[in-house]
C-alpha cells in the first residue's frame, strides 16, 4: 500500500492507495484531520496508522506547507517540523519523501480529468511546453512542471514569498500599509486568506464590519468572500474585486516565468469557493495585461482545480513512481 499527504495550515488529509501500473492509483481510503488540534504530524499520523489497521506500507509521500530541505520542512504557517525519519516511523516504512505541498499537486496535474477542473480560459495548449501551478489558501503557494520529453517533471519554489507587485496607485498605498504592519509586502499577504483580511483592513480603513461581528478568527476570510460575493458589503466587495485582480496579475507572473505554454493550473481553497469572481472577468484581464507578451499568454490554458485532494493524489503518485512500484 501507498500513503500520500498534504499537510495544511488548515486542514491534513492523509490517504491509502493501491499501486496501479497506469499511474491511476486506486483510493482505498482518505482522512481528513484539522492541522490546529493537533500538536505534530506525527500524533496525525498515529490516529491515521490506528484508523487504517495493521496493512503494510510500502512507501509513503507528504506534501507539506513550507519549504524542504533534506527531505526535512518546517511548516510556515504553523510551527511544526516534518521529517521523513519521523513519518517513517509513525507509518512503520523506511521509503518517505516530505515533498512542498505545490511540487505534490504539481505531480497531479497529468492525471486530473475534465470533471476535475474549471475552464477559465481555453488557450491553445502545447504538447511540447512547461506548466505552472499556483494556489492561495491559508497561505500561497507555486510551483512550475518543466517539460521533459513527454513528462511535466514538477519543480518546487516559495514564490509566495516573493515581493508584491504593485500594478496601481491604490496598490501601491496596499504595499504602504503591508510594510507598516509587517515590514514588507509579500505576495502572500495579499494572496491568501490571511491576504483576504489584510484587503478588507485596507478597504475599511480601520472602520467596523458588521459582516464579521461574533464570526471566528478562522471563519473570517470565508465570511468577506461570502460577503462579497453576495453584494452584502460594499467594501468587501471591494477587497474580494482586489483579490481576484491581484491574483491573475500573479498567475500571469508565474505563466511569464514558467512559460507555461501547456497550462496554468490554481489549486488551494479558495477558488473554487469563489469561482463567479474568478469567472466574472477580472482575473483574466489581470493576466493577460502584459505587454508586449499578451499574445503569448493569450494561448496559455488556465483552469482551476476543482478536486480538494489532487494535493493527496499528487503525493502518492510521486511516492509510487519514487519507489519503483509501478
């Protein structure tokens, strides 16, 4: 059997797999964990090894939230280190790779179906290019799939960490406050949930929002989209129209950079929950406003993830290719 992973900074989902030779693995089970009531991955890791019984594990992938280093992480929105030696023996397999969380959706994406994705924009895909990925959630994450032969190998970064581009006046008074508060502007702090409170802070001005009155610190981001969405709010309308701007202006960035000529990808939680801002317009205008490369972005095919656990799918797949047991 096959264990795949991906740790949020929200939520952990923790899988069991069987090998299948065409890279399809068949789900035998998924769990599902909040990452904040627990004190390690490894205590998840033990209600999971409990919940699943006494089968053999024969390799075992976790996508994590933070940069890895020698098979190693430490995640960055909650404080925890990961380390293989610890998954290992909470899992009771010596073959484990801790893996970015993007690199192991990253490994999904040449198995997702149509019923697994958005059309946002159908571009022209080309068999011989590269891809990208991008995701916002509780923090945001990319990563770029670099075309060899026939294969998108996946290639991590920690481009959400990147500095903010601000494109406007009214962004560039954004990036004033970011710098005030946190010293400096990254892109996560727009491009987040986290990132969702700081435009709704800066489209109220200080003010009240009796949106979030008695709603829980956690709920917060989803309230202002709902909000937002429904009209309720002006000013959250307001931070969720910068959102959605700021994110295509990025997903471009990343489509530039990674000349992702067979597809950009956005993954993470929140755009599905938000997919009529994302389909009204605004995000692909963002995107495509790059000249003198506007054509080219023109035939980039960007589509949203609709499956919450292609993250999941994308680590045991690369675990099963990793071990040898195709």
């Amino acid at each position: 059997m096959i264990v795949g992973g991906d740790v949020g900074g929200t939520k952990t989902l923790l899988g069991l797999f069987e090998p299948a030779a065409d890279r399809l693995l068949r789900v035998v089970g998924t769990y599902s964990y909040a990452t904040n009531a627990y004190q390690s991955v490894g205590e998840i890791l033990g209600q999971f090894r409990r919940a699943i019984g006494a089968v053999t594990i024969d390799a075992a992938a976790i996508g994590v939230a933070g940069p890895v280093v020698g098979n190693a992480a430490r995640l960055t929105n909650v404080t925890w280190d990961i380390t293989a030696s610890e998954v290992a023996g909470a899992l009771g397999t010596r073959r484990v790779r801790v893996l970015n969380d993007l690199e192991a959706l990253a490994h999904s994406v040449e198995t997702l179906t149509a019923a697994d994705l958005h059309v946002l924009h159908p571009g022209l895909p080309r068999s011989d290019g590269n891809a990208a990925v991008i995701a916002a959630g509780t923090g945001l994450g990319e990563a770029l799939l670099h075309r060899v032969g026939s294969r998108l190998q996946p290639v991590p970064s920690e481009g959400g960490h990147a500095d903010f581009a601000a494109r406007t006046d009214r962004e560039i008074e954004l990036v004033r406050m970011l710098r005030e508060r946190y010293g400096r502007a990254e892109v996560e702090q727009v491009l987040s949930g986290p990132g969702l409170v700081n435009l709704h802070r800066f489209t109220h001005r200080g003010g009240e929002c009796q949106m979030l009155e008695g709603v829980a610190d956690g709920d917060i981001p989803a309230r202002i989209s709902q909000a937002g969405l429904g009209g309720r709010c002006q000013q959250c309308a307001d931070a969720l129209r910068m959102f959605v701007s700021a994110y295509g202006a990025e997903a471009g960035n990343l489509a530039l950079r990674a000349m992702a000529t067979s597809g950009l990808y956005i993954g993470g939680g929140i755009a599905p929950k938000i997919l009529p801002a994302l389909t009204a317009g605004a995000f692909m205008d963002a995107f495509l406003a790059k000249e003198p490369l506007r054509d080219l972005l023109e035939q980039v095919p960007v589509n949203v993830i609709l499956n919450q656990e292609a993250g999941l799918l994308g680590a045991a797949r690369y675990a099963q290719e990793w071990a040898g047991l195709m």
